[in-house]
C-alpha cells in the first residue's frame, strides 16, 4: 500500500460533492496538515477562513454508495505551540436565566508543550493557575460527500459525519462512513489538543496537526449513521436537534449493528443494550448535536 504526503492547496467549509484533490487507492495511507478552525496554519498565518476549513477530498478509488470508508486514526502530531479557546460556556448549553450574567467570550490563547504532550493556559486565571492537561489529540470534523450532491457547512453534522466534536475520535480509533457518493470524497480538519465533552465552549483547544489515516473501502457494508471502534467499544454515533432524535439514531445503528454483524435476535441486543450501554455526547453547540452509543467489547459475543 502507499502513503501519500497530501499538501492542500485548497481548502473547503462546506463537505460536499467536490473535484477530488487526491486520488487513492484503498488501504493506502494518507499524511496531512490541517488548519484551525479558523483558517491559520502551522505558522499562525491565515490560509482560508472559519468554519474549519476542510482538506481535501480525498477520493478513495472503488468506492461506490452503498459501501462504507473506513477510516482509521494512525497518528496525531500538533505542529503548533499554541492552540485557543473561547472563555466562557456558550449561551444553549446553560439556564436561560443564566445567560444574562455570562461576560463576553474572548479568545483565550493556551501553550501546547509538545515533549511534555500537556496543554495550558497561557495567562493562568485564578483558581486554575496549575491546572496542565494532557495533550489529547481529535479530529473535530471529518467526513464524506453527502447524499444527493449536497455540500453540507462544516459548522455542522449529519449522516455523512462531519462536524461531530467527538472527543474519542483520535489516534488509536478507527471510524466507518456510510458512503454516498462514488470515491466517497473524504474530507478532514479541525483537530483539537484536548476538548471535553459536547464542546461546550463553542470550541476545543483549536490548533494545527499533522495527522495520519489509512482509508480503506469495505463492499456492500451497508449503514446509515457512522460507526467507530477503539481497543475497548464499539460506538455508533447519530447527528441531530434535538439532543433525543441523535441518540435515536445512534441507538438504532447501534441496535443494527449488534443484529447483523454480531448475530442476536432483536430481544438479545435490547437486553443486552438495557444494561450496559453507554452514552456520550460529542457536541451541543453547533446546528446538529452528537450522540454517541458505546458499548465495551468484553459484552459482545464473538463474531
């Protein structure tokens, strides 16, 4: 298989139906460097502007609608020391109430120490002046050409993936796409040093990366929302507002997949499911939420 060093010299906001920056064939690999949401480079020089501008697409050769592009993480490398945030809660994620005593939100600037892989304030505020993270690099958005021709902004999410903030996405973790479009047209950006769940900031800690995928078709895998697998779950994961109609949908694929791939009857999967699913939420601040269905693999029968 081959590894292609893909320089972007163009760079999307939307994800969508686009001529192929790239032509691969499957299972090769794929190196990048990605901007920050905001559009600057590794250089802190703006190359394009916000929403998360997108490199790509990356057309995977063999792939038609109806298969799925399986993606997986390889590596993650900040090629920055500084990432930023905003500094206070977005107004949707607390009590109406509440957000008239919410001060303005600034960009707020942190040091990536890429030996000691931790993140930090740059200014330390008061009561968190020790506060150190570890580096926990993700992808914020990614994803293939959506059905139908469409070209969908990367502010956003859907079934083709997309801007889903889900913090488990990163090295190690490998995604499935429903694809819709032939070469399934991958897209990729807006990486994060470290984020909490449902970016509840409007942001993570929003730097540049070098990042490593190797894409792969699997034929005639049928799936309507994506799919992820790390060491430890299985995950499915739906895109939606409101917050229950995306867990709706990452619990049906979840549902679906236990059936078809793992083989139990609709009462196995739902005993099985009532117990010991868990659910994590990837974003409540862009147009569509993210859910997140996990389930460990030490429950699932052997496939």
């Amino acid at each position: 298989m081959t590894t292609h060093h893909f320089v972007a010299t163009a760079f999307y906001n939307v994800i969508g139906t686009m001529p192929p920056a790239l032509k691969i064939a499957s299972g090769d690999t794929v190196v990048t460097r990605t901007l920050d949401a905001w559009g600057y480079d590794e250089n802190d020089v703006r190359q394009a502007h916000g929403p998360n501008p997108m490199n790509g697409p990356v057309f995977v050769e063999g792939t038609e609608p109806g298969d799925a592009l399986k993606v997986e993480i390889l590596d993650m490398n900040p090629t920055r020391d500084t990432g930023f945030t905003r500094s206070v809660l977005a107004a949707n994620v607390i009590d109406p109430e509440a957000v008239r005593d919410l001060p303005r939100s600034e960009k707020t600037l942190w040091d990536i120490d890429r030996q000691a892989m931790t993140v930090k304030l740059k200014e330390p505020v008061a009561g968190i002046e020790n506060l150190v993270l570890p580096l926990s690099p993700m992808i914020g958005c990614f994803g293939v050409a959506p059905s139908f021709g469409q070209a969908i902004s990367t502010a956003t999410s859907g079934a083709y993936g997309g801007n889903m903030d889900y913090r488990v996405l990163g090295p190690g973790a490998t995604i499935w796409f429903p694809v819709f479009a032939p070469g399934a047209l991958f897209f990729l950006g807006d990486c994060h040093a470290v984020q909490g769940d449902g970016e509840i900031v409007g942001t993570g800690v929003e730097t540049t990366f070098e990042v490593t995928v190797r894409l792969t078709v699997e034929k005639g895998r049928p799936m309507s929302w994506p799919r992820a697998e790390t060491a430890d779950d299985v995950i499915t994961i739906g895109n939606a507002r409101p917050l229950d109609q995306a867990l709706q949908h990452a619990t049906t694929e979840m549902l679906n997949l236990l059936v078809i791939d793992y083989g139990l009857t609709t009462v196995a999967a739902s005993h099985l499911l009532g117990q010991v699913i868990r659910y994590d939420i990837g974003n409540v601040f862009d147009p569509a939420y993210t859910v997140a269905c996990r389930v460990a693999k030490k429950w699932l029968p052997a496939r």
